[in-house]
C-alpha cells in the first residue's frame, strides 16, 4: 500500500476519533478543543496577522451535529479509499 493511502487512513482515523468523541463526550471535547487552541503560537513578526477569533462559540454548541457530519465524511472518504 503506498504511503499516501496510509497518511489518509491515519488522517480519517485521527478526525473520526475527533468525530466519536464531539458526538459521545460534547464536554470532553469542548476541554480538548480549549487545549489545542492554546498550542498554536505565533512570533510578533505575525502580530498583525495573529488576530484572536473565538471559534469555540461557534462550534460547541453543534458538536453533536457537527461530530456526526464528520463521521458521515470519515465514512464516505474511507469508501472512496477503498474503492
């Protein structure tokens, strides 16, 4: 199997699990999507650029819905892989 198709499984592993979890444990997601956000940190050279946009508001509270329309998409890519 090339390794193209193993990064894509690894991807649509990785954001299934993300999925599972927006679906089953909202709470538990809200916690690990505050965390995330707080690994990404840009220099002052991207000052300017590095504007603050609260996403969380936007998202947590249709996890569940959004959770289970990336499980829909997980499943549709992995067919398509496996096609």
């Amino acid at each position: 199997m090339p390794l193209s198709i193993r990064l894509a499984w690894l991807a649509l592993g990785l954001v299934g699990c993300a999925g599972l979890l927006a679906v089953l444990k909202p709470s538990l997601f809200a916690i690990v999507a505050r965390q995330s956000s707080q690994w990404v940190d840009s220099d002052k050279i991207f000052a300017q650029l590095d504007r603050q946009v609260d996403v969380d508001k936007y998202v947590l509270p249709y996890s569940r819905a959004l959770g289970v329309a990336v499980l829909i998409a997980v499943a549709l890519l992995a067919r398509l892989l496996m096609w």
